[in-house]
C-alpha cells in the first residue's frame, strides 16, 4: 500500500468510522467474504432443518403421551409407563438440542475464526487462500475451544444468576407497586452488563485467533489491558451489533409465530432469520476485529500476526485519509 495512505487504526477513530472501516473490509476481502457467509448460512440452515424436522415427531410423541397419562389412573401400569416413558423422551430432547446447538456453535465458531484471520491479512493488503484459513484454524483450534468454552461457562451462569435474581426480586415484593420498577431497573442494568461482556468475550476470541499464547481467561485479561480508555467506544460497538441482531431475530420471529403462516413458510422464515443472523454475525466479528486493532494503535502496539510460514508483522492498516 502506498505511503500516502494513513493509519485507519488511529485513536480517533469514532464507532461510525469503525463501522464504516468493517464494511471497507468486508468488501476487499470480495470472494473469500461471499464463500465465508454462504457456507456459514448453508451450514447454519442445514442444522436448523435438521433440527425442525427431528424436534418435531419427538414434540408430537410427548404431547400424545402426556394427554393419555393425563386421562389414565394414577398408580397404575400404564401410568407409571407412560411417565416413565415421557421423562425419556423429555432426556433425548435435552440430548438432541445440546448435539444441535454444539453443531451451530462450532460451525459459528470457526467461521468467526476464519473471518478474524482473513479480515486482518486481506487488511494488510496481502494475498490469502482457502488452505491458508484451514492451516490456521488447524493451529490455533485448542485456544478457540478454551476461550469459547468459559465464554459458554460466563454466558450460562451469568443468565443463570440474573433470572434466580429476578425471580427472588418478583417473590420478595409480589404485590409491591415498586414491583415493575425494580423487576426494569434489575433487567436494564443485566442488559448492559451483558453487553459489555459480549464485548469481553468477542474480543477474547480474537485475541487467542491473533494472537499467540492467549487462551481463555489469559485472553480475557488481555482483552482487560487492551481496552483500558476505550471502554465506551467498544460498549457502543456491542450495543449496535448485539441490538440489530436482537431487533432482526425478533422481528422474524414474531412473524413466524403467527398462526397463518404454513409450516413451510415458518421453516422458510427460519431459514431467512439464520442467513441474516449469520450476515450480522460476521459483520459484527469484522467490527470486533477492528475495534481490536483500534485499541492496539491507542496504546502504540505494533500487531504482530502469524502467517503461514513464519512470522508476519502487520502494520496497523492503511487505508484512504478519510476515515475519521
């Protein structure tokens, strides 16, 4: 790249110029963008059809069940039976949803690596292919795995305790009128901790993509330092990609509930809602990625990345003067 060209990683960059840097981005990445989000859309559709079709008989089993437990005698054979029954079919669902939602979660997971990886180097104006995102996936899959693993640790206790404490706030003033007050101010204040832990842990997913011997809490400490000054920026960041994805999955979803629609239609309106869950979630990756590179260049540290063959220094990216 030209020398006349300017840092785009520059302290100054605003949340709009960091936006409008990631769809930059996106768009010179070309074939290697459009291959990555087709084959997270097709992978993430597949599961769900996958999951629609195989979640249905078993739902339909449950339901035929539990009618005619409902209408036999308690104490007899076939009470006890069909109970018996029912709490094994209700074992296979929970089995059957975590095989699925590990499946989408792992194809989620090494797209997001591969969006990282090919992010930063088509950043640096350098050539990439497809054997070079697998061998580098391939190297760094154990730190992934860990990260993402307490990151699924922090996600389900810290939801976890925040409903317990909801449901101790509603039994404690259950007919209190400061009831909806606390139960709003109790959610508003989980929502922004939330977001600024999303910004924690997508951060902690780039760090152990890009950067050698940060896994887990060591990413997540790291990840601590790094954005020390720049918190508000990278809050605002996780409000604008985290709310689009809600507001679009909510939207769809809504739709899908109602009544008219066909089965099929609902399966197609899920589909639709997994492709543009999918488009915002590797938009939101290159953002992340971005906002990683802004902090770096705040504090005055060079990326250092490893390629292929050995060692890659990147310089922080060059791009046209008028980014902000």
């Amino acid at each position: 790249m030209s020398e006349e060209k300017i840092s785009a990683f520059m302290p100054t960059m605003g949340v709009m110029g960091s936006l409008r840097e990631s769809s930059r981005i996106l768009s010179r990445m070309g074939k290697l963008a459009i291959f990555l989000t087709l084959f997270l859309i097709a992978a993430s559709s597949i599961i769900y059809v996958a999951n629609v079709f195989a979640l249905k008989p078993l739902l339909a089993d449950i339901a035929s069940k539990s009618y005619y437990l409902h209408k036999s005698v308690r104490g007899t054979p076939q009470h006890k039976k069909l109970r018996s029954e029912i709490v094994k079919d209700v074992g296979f669902l929970v089995g059957q949803e975590v095989i699925f939602v590990m499946a989408d979660d792992i194809v989620s997971l090494l797209t997001i690596a591969a969006t990282i990886y090919a992010s930063a180097v088509t950043y640096s104006g350098k050539q990439l292919s497809f054997k070079d995102i697998v061998l580098r996936i391939r190297s760094v899959w154990k730190r992934l795995l860990i990260t993402w693993l307490c990151i699924t640790l922090f996600k389900t206790g810290y939801l976890f305790f925040l409903t317990l404490f909801i449901g101790l706030t509603v039994m404690t003033t259950q007919g209190s009128m400061l009831l909806p007050s606390l139960v709003f101010v109790i959610a508003s204040c989980g929502l922004v901790c939330y977001l600024y832990l999303v910004l924690i842990w997508f951060l902690g997913i780039v760090i152990s993509v890009v950067e050698d011997g940060y896994q887990g809490f060591s990413a997540f400490g790291k990840v601590g330092e790094l954005i020390t000054g720049r918190k508000v920026h990278g809050f605002a960041l996780s409000l604008v990609c985290t709310m689009a994805t809600l507001a679009i999955s909510w939207f769809l979803s809504s739709h899908m509930r109602k009544a008219k629609y066909s089965e099929k239609t609902r399966i197609g309106m899920g589909i639709i809602l997994v492709a543009m869950s999918s488009l915002m979630t590797l938009y939101s990756t290159v953002v992340y990625t971005v906002f990683y590179y802004v902090c770096k260049e705040s504090k005055g540290e060079e990326i250092e990345l490893r390629a292929i063959g050995g060692y890659s220094l990147l310089p922080t990216a060059l791009v046209d003067a008028s980014v902000p």
